[in-house]
C-alpha cells in the first residue's frame, strides 16, 4: 500500500475519533444503573463496553491502512480498547501536526500493561493460583467410580488436575461427598491446589421411553471372510430358578429347568428348533449340576419357551421320556430404536406414552410414523412450524411441519440416507424456538444447597437471560453462598446472542466465568459457525477480563479409547487461548491429563491469547549451525 498522504491521515484520525466517541457513549448507556457491580468488575465492564462499539464496526481497511504506517492495527485490543485507540491517534496527531482529542470515559481506561493483570486476578479468584510451569488450568470431569478409587483421584491430581467437575446430573450426593472426600484426601498428601466445580444438570429436553422389542436373542458363530465358520458361538445355560453366572465368555446366556440341566454331561448334544423354524444343536463342552458350557456352530434366534431335546446317545439312556426335554424361561426384551431416513416423518408426543418404530406394509412402505414422547413437554408449548429440531447431539435433523395439541409432526432432513438409530434418552434441541422453561429446575435448587457447603464453584447450565443470572446469584445470597464462583455455561443460541449481558449481569460477584460448551453450541448455533462463535466468545470474554473454559470433546477418543486422533491434539493445543480446559470422563482419563499437560506447556510458549510468541524456531538454530 502507497503512504498516506495528510488528506488520508486526517480522514483516518476522524474515523478512530468517532469511533471512540461511540465507546463512550455506549459505556454510558450499557453501564447506566449498573450500581451493583463489583468493584473489582467496574473497569473491565466499561472496557467490554468500548470493546463492543469497536466491533459494531467493520475496520479492516483502516487496519491496512494503520499497519502500512507500521501502527497497531488494533487486532489485539481485547484487553485496554480505549488506550490502544488513543495512543493510535496520539500518533496520528503528531503525524498531522494537529492533536486530537478524544472524548473522556465516566472512569479511568484500562492501560496496556494492565489487561493481562486484571484477567489473570479474575482467574485466580475463580480457579485458584496458576500451577507451576503452566498458565492454563486442566479441569477433569469425575466418573461415579471416583467417589470410591482413591487413587485415580491422586493421580489426576498428581498429573495436572487442577478443578475436578462433578455433573450433578448424574449420581447423588453420597457419590459426590465420595468424589469429594477423596480429593480433599489426595490434597493433603500432595499438597497440590485444586478447586471443586460442581455443574448444575438445569433443565434437558430428551427423547422419552420407547416400547421394548421381542424378547429374542441371537448368537452366531465366528466366520471368516468367505463365510466359513471359524470358531464357534458359547452359550451358557444355568438354572431359571437359581442364576449362576459364566466363568468363561458366552455370547449368551439362557435360563432353563435345574432338572434337565442336571441330567447333562459332557459331550451331549441338545437339539431344537429355534424361532424362525431352523434346526440347531448345542454341543455340551463342560456341566456342572446347575449350570453347563455349550458350542453353537450355526446361528440361532433364541426366544422363551423354546424347547430343547436331549438326543439319545452314548452308554446313558435316560429312562423316562419328560426327562429328555425341557424348555427356556423368560428372556430380556430387546432394547428398540426408531430408525429415522431423510423424508421420513417423525411424531414427537406431548403425552408420556411410550414411543413406537414406524408401521410398514408388505412392500416395506411406512403406512404409520414412528413415534416418540419427550420428558419436558413444556418445552414444546411454544415451538412453530417451519422451526429446526435436532436430536441425539445433532445426528439427526428435522424440521417443524405441524404443531397439533397432542403431537407435532417432523419432517426428518438430516440423517444417512440408510438412516439413523434414534434412542430413547437422547437430546433434542430447539435453536430457533422460543423455549419460555425456567433455568433452574427443583433438583437444581436442591443441589445447589449441596454445592454451596461442599464446592467453590457453580456451573450453570441453559442460562439465557439477564434474569437467569440474577435468579441464580439470589438464590446463592439466600443460601449464604455469596462467595462461590461462578461459571455461565455458553450452551444455546440464546445465551451466545445475550452473551455480553450475561457477564454484566454476573459482575455482581467476584469469581465468575464462561464455559463453552461446543458441543451443544455447534448443534444450536450449526457446526459450520463453531469456528466464528468460539471466537466472538474468546474476544468478549478477554475484554471483560473473564476467564473461559474450553470444553466439550477435548482429548475425546485419549480418554476413551487410549489413543488420540491428530485433529484432537491441535484442538486440545488451541485451548492454550482459554483460561481453562475440560476434559471429560474416561477409562483413560489419567492419561489424557498428562498429555494436556504437556502440550499446553509446550504450546505456551508458542501462543499466548491469539498473540504468537516469537520464541526461537528449531529450524532457524539448524540455518544458523548449518551457516
């Protein structure tokens, strides 16, 4: 780009001028009866408010021009947005040889070499002292199984834990006082910090009951690529009246009279036919009086009531004919799903009926929908036709076609075109609908008195308004529970949208935070914008120095599966840009703490915020030996 002529310079002073004209016009009108506010708030808030009238602008060519004359550009404002503008026009003053003035802000402007400060004081309130060697916190979400194995709780502790998180969805407060005894106990012995977020579950739309299938069991033998049998399916059979279970592994396990089962002997055979009329026979392979081990070459449906026929062999012969034969007990019914194809219509129920797959004819033509309940039918009073819906996590999308008194009507849009299996329990989301549900539910309430004796902090799950927030912090000061902290877990579009309110709103209080949860954001919001979003949320969050906490599938398949995928380990090293990141539960959990560990240690010397750090690069050293 040319120099900038004295014309061009001046047009670009007046354009910061105004702007910064704005700033402090909305820090009047956003923090006009925000008497409340902390005081250690008071100044972050007016620097988010200068911070969201800069962005109500779109000012890349004015950052091109400011970078050709080698200024800041003003793409790491977040944190003293004022005294970055104004030192940009003090410049530009000089270089005009006339100096400008910008209008006063109602308090002193946050400086440079402050921001950072303040957002680290807030973070420290909330999580606690930074550990040692590293500037961002590891939060760990607890299994049922901490609230008994002390030692997976010391070595989350000894790897890198520094908050443990317990849903309160799940479990009950003798497993959460379990979770918690055990830390205080691995605190003491490693004199490590490490706070306790409690989450509260709030209010969840999910699928209802759906009806049980036929009480069927299948078994088949092992084969291999050209059909050949392998190895045999094991079934064990044990008594109906006293169930015993197997010592070695059994693809299933049936019920059947102790009488029969105690005729048996190694080396029987029973034969029978099973429910789709084919003939089968199990091979005994070990007996024990109540129970025996059998070989299944072919496969077979098992169902109750099946009959089995000892075949005559051998040096024994049974004497009497009803002793040859016998038959199953009862089965366990087959858990069913709705299988749901793009085009397909899906009736989602007001009434707490048990849902149903789709009715198909002979020619496998749906000739009725499958149905299902939901747990929460407020939260259909006030949805539209023409609104999306989600399910199960956005693996299935739909869209509103009618809305009836008892059943709404969904035209599935969203899924593999052989289908998707949709289950009872699962999520649905609602993005556009206007959901007029409370916050917080009466098991919230209940918990909270839980949390504010045993915990430091509160996460606070489908917050949406000013007024949820304000809800929750009175009833904190009614529980005597003014100083936990507090995390707004960002989970709907609504609280994304609402977002800078929601923190002015907590500013009430000392430790207060932002969770992103990216998992429900990206099915609110649509995946495609997860990017943009979590970065709008970083952003504001920096300019009201809040601390953030990156969660949602962080190390997923590590802490599952033993072994992360390579996207997941960019992911987790982008969380170096929060304050805070969140791994969820895992058989591999201890792992997974250890590995983030390492690489928010290695990549903070690489990146801090979204500023990178000039450290020297490894291939620069080897030019430099090489040369």
């Amino acid at each position: 780009m040319h120099d900038l002529n004295q014309e061009e310079l001046r047009q670009l002073a007046e354009k910061l001028t105004t702007i910064c004209s704005e700033m402090v016009a909305l820090e009047s009108s956003l923090l006009e009866g925000q008497k409340s506010l902390h005081d250690g708030h008071r100044r972050s808030a007016q620097n988010l408010a200068h911070y969201l009238a800069l962005r109500r602008h779109d000012i890349r060519e004015t950052q091109a021009q400011l970078a050709a004359l080698g200024l800041s550009s003003l793409g790491r404002t977040e944190g003293h947005v004022m005294n970055t503008v104004q030192a940009v026009l003090n410049i530009l003053g000089n270089l005009t040889g006339a100096p400008i003035k910008s209008p006063p802000s109602q308090e002193r402007t946050v400086q440079i070499s402050e921001g950072a400060q303040l957002l680290e004081n807030n973070t420290e309130a909330l999580l606690g002292p930074r550990p040692a060697n590293r500037n961002v916190r590891i939060m760990a979400t607890m299994p049922s199984e901490a609230s008994w194995d002390y030692a997976l709780v010391r070595d989350l502790l000894v790897n890198g834990m520094n908050c443990m998180r317990i849903n309160c969805a799940h479990d009950n407060e003798e497993v959460w006082s379990g979770m918690i005894r055990n830390l205080q106990k691995a605190r003491e012995e490693t004199k490590k910090d490490c706070r306790i977020l409690m989450d509260l579950a709030g209010p969840k739309l999910r699928t209802g009951p759906i009806e049980p299938g036929p009480a069927v069991i299948k078994c088949r033998p092992k084969r291999n690529d050209l059909g050949r049998v392998i190895a045999p399916a094991h079934v064990w059979l044990t008594s109906g009246e006293k169930l015993e279970p197997s010592a070695l592994p059994a693809d299933a396990c049936l019920p059947i009279h102790a009488r029969f089962l105690s005729r048996l002997r190694r080396g029987d055979t029973l034969a029978f036919q099973d429910a789709r009329g084919s003939r089968r026979s199990l091979k005994v392979v070990s007996a024990t009086k109540n129970a025996c081990y059998c070989t299944l070459s072919r496969t077979a449906y098992f169902v109750p009531d099946m009959e089995f026929r000892l075949k005559p062999g051998g040096k024994r012969e049974p004497s009497r004919a009803s002793e040859l034969r016998s038959r199953l007990g009862s089965l366990p019914r087959k858990t069913q799903t709705l299988l749901l194809k793009p085009g397909d219509t899906l009736l989602l129920s007001r009434s707490p009926d048990v849902g149903r797959p789709a009715k198909v004819d002979k020619q496998n033509r749906i000739v009725d929908p499958a149905k299902i309940g939901v747990t929460m039918p407020e939260f259909l009073d006030h949805v539209k036709p023409g609104e999306p819906v989600w399910f199960d996590d956005g693996r299935i999308g739909g869209i509103i076609r009618s809305v009836g008194s008892d059943v709404l009507e969904v035209e599935i849009t969203q899924a593999r075109a052989s289908g998707e299996k949709l289950g009872a329990g699962k999520g649905i989301n609602l993005p556009e609908s206007e959901l007029r549900v409370p916050s917080l539910t009466e098991a919230d309430r209940n918990a909270l008195k839980f949390i504010v004796k045993n915990a430091d902090l509160v996460g606070y799950s489908f917050v949406r308004t000013e007024g949820d927030v304000r809800q929750l912090l009175t009833l904190l000061s009614e529980l005597e529970g003014e100083s936990l902290g507090v995390i707004l877990k960002i989970e709907t579009r609504k609280a994304f949208e609402n977002l800078p309110r929601l923190i002015l709103a907590a500013m009430r209080t000392r430790a207060i935070g932002i969770m992103i949860a990216r998992g429900d954001l990206a099915v609110e919001c649509g995946y495609q914008r997860l990017a943009e979003i979590q970065e709008e949320i970083l952003w504001i969050c920096e300019a009201a120095h809040i601390p953030v906490i990156w969660a949602t599938q962080v190390l997923e398949s590590l802490a599952k599966n033993g072994m992360p995928s390579r996207s997941e380990i960019t992911d987790a090293a982008m969380g170096e840009r929060a304050e805070c990141v969140m791994l969820n539960k895992g058989p591999y959990a201890v792992s997974a703490v250890k590995i983030l560990d390492d690489i928010l240690k290695r990549m903070q010397a690489h990146q801090e915020k979204k500023s990178s750090m000039l450290r020297q690069l490894h291939l620069a050293s080897s030019f430099a030996n090489a040369s």
